[in-house]
C-alpha cells in the first residue's frame, strides 16, 4: 500500500489523517496515511525512517511546524513556489530524489475565493508574521492580484526580507508591497491574514483593530480552540472571523492531486470537518 504521513512536532492534534481519508475515499485511491512525531532534533533521521519503512511503500509527506525551512533545505528539487518561500510542507518520494512543494499559500488563496467568496483582485491585505506560514502564503496571495499587501512583523528585518524576495513577483503582478512593524501598521485594509504564532501560543492578536475595514475578513490559519480568540477579535472590531480549517482542507487537496494525479472535492470535506470540530 502507498503510505503517506504527516511529520512535526506536535502532530497528535492534526486532522490531516481524516482529510486525507476521505480525498481517498471521494476519489477512489487506496493510501494509509499517519502521523509521525518527529523530535525537534531529528527531522531528517525521522523522514530518512519513514522513507525506509517495509509496511508499504512510502510516497510522501505533508510537514508541519517546525521543519517547513529544514524540510526545504533537504528537498533536491523544489517547486517554484517553495523555492520562492524556501519552506515547505509537501515532499514527494521519486526515483530521481526528494521533491519538495508548498501548497499552504494556494490552500489560504483557494479557501479565501471559494468558500469565503471574497475576490482579492484590487484589495488592500495585510499579512501578519514572517516565518514559515508567512512565507508559504505570500506568493499565491500576490498572485491574486491585490492592489497593495503589507507584511509586518514584530522583528521589522524580517518582514524586510520576505518582501524583498518576494519584489519581483509584487512587480510582475502589479501589487504594491510593503513591510511595516505590527505596531505601526499604516491604513485599513479588506483582508487580514494572521501567520503568527499568537493563537496557537494563546496570546492577544498582536495588531491594532484599527486596521480593520468595517466588513474585513480577518483569516486566522490557526483552527478550533487556538483560533477563538482571533475570531472574537474579528467579530468585535466589525469584521468577518474565518478560521484555518478551510485552508487545512484546500492545501491537503493540493498535495494529494500531487501525489495521485487526481483533484478532490473539497467543499463536502470542509463542511464535515467543520461540522466534527464544531461539535466538540
């Protein structure tokens, strides 16, 4: 049997087994898919096990935090987009090596357009955070053709050079695109997307409601518990809480029609994993 996995540190609360059942299921392909904690300092000794394994043979693995960046670094091949991000949360085992992918940024671009049904082209977006899911969401999110999108960051220097590698591509869609500290964060915009690590570690969401325009959809890539402050937040200050389970679903979608060839449904997923989620 084809085995597939997800890889981090923590994985025991991911959804992504279930997603990855039921893109089986809807499509018809036969795959086992688990999970498997990875110590903090053996990433690579844990992929290098997994690859080696005798219960099936292994075709790939999605990856969480933290081994976006490592995992990028021991891909032999990257795909555009994650050579661009330098993380990754795809790898595909093949006869000529490790290839690496990001669909985290298409996942939060596809859950934004098709089930929130907000258009980006022409918005003003902001992008909290400068790490890994910073970094994978940025370049599909300027290719949705916003007028202008900020990063910002509580360290500035970082911000700085996620949009320096990313001027090009701002350039060639015609985005302006800027990085600012969290705390000086310049105008209103129509969609905020929260990277940071805020709600996972339970603190407040780390910008002003200011920069919210009445109506905003506010986007946090965290989901369940983790995300209810950040959707508190949003409902307060006016605007539209949309949770990560959504992106969870359509970046899962992304890799399985990578490594099967076949593309999922996705909106019957989402509603049945939002309906188990909602209900505990």
């Amino acid at each position: 049997m084809d085995l597939y996995c997800l890889m981090g540190n923590p994985v025991e609360h991911s959804r992504s087994p279930w997603i990855h059942a039921r893109l089986a299921e809807l499509t018809g392909q036969t795959i086992r898919y688990d999970r498997r904690l990875a110590p903090l300092d053996d990433f690579a000794g844990t992929l290098a096990a997994f690859r080696a394994t005798t219960e099936g043979q292994a075709r790939g693995c999605n990856v969480t935090v933290p081994f976006k960046f490592e995992a990028a670094r021991l891909a032999q091949h990257l795909t555009p987009r994650a050579e661009l991000a330098q993380a990754v949360n795809v790898l595909s085992f093949r006869e000529d090596g490790i290839h690496g992918d990001n669909s985290d940024g298409i996942g939060l671009v596809n859950d934004i357009t098709h089930h929130a049904g907000i258009e980006l082209e022409g918005s003003e977006l902001l992008l909290l955070g400068a790490g890994g899911g910073a970094a994978g969401v940025l370049g599909p999110l300027l290719q949705g053709g916003p007028r202008r999108v900020v990063v910002a960051n509580r360290t500035l220097s970082k911000a700085i050079a996620l949009v320096q590698r990313h001027a090009a591509l701002a350039l060639q869609h015609q985005v302006t695109l800027e990085a600012w500290a969290l705390d000086a964060v310049p105008g209103k915009f129509d969609v905020l997307v929260n990277a940071t690590a805020s709600s996972l570690a339970g603190g407040a969401v780390p910008v002003s409601p200011q920069v919210l325009r009445s109506g905003a959809l506010a986007v946090d890539m965290m989901y369940g518990p983790a995300a209810a402050g950040f959707m508190q937040w949003a409902r307060d200050h006016d605007a539209v809480p949309r949770d990560g389970l959504g992106m969870l679903v359509e970046q899962a979608a992304e890799a399985f029609a990578g490594w099967r060839g076949v593309r999922p449904p996705t909106a019957p997923v989402l509603a049945e994993l939002r309906a188990i989620v909602e209900a505990r």
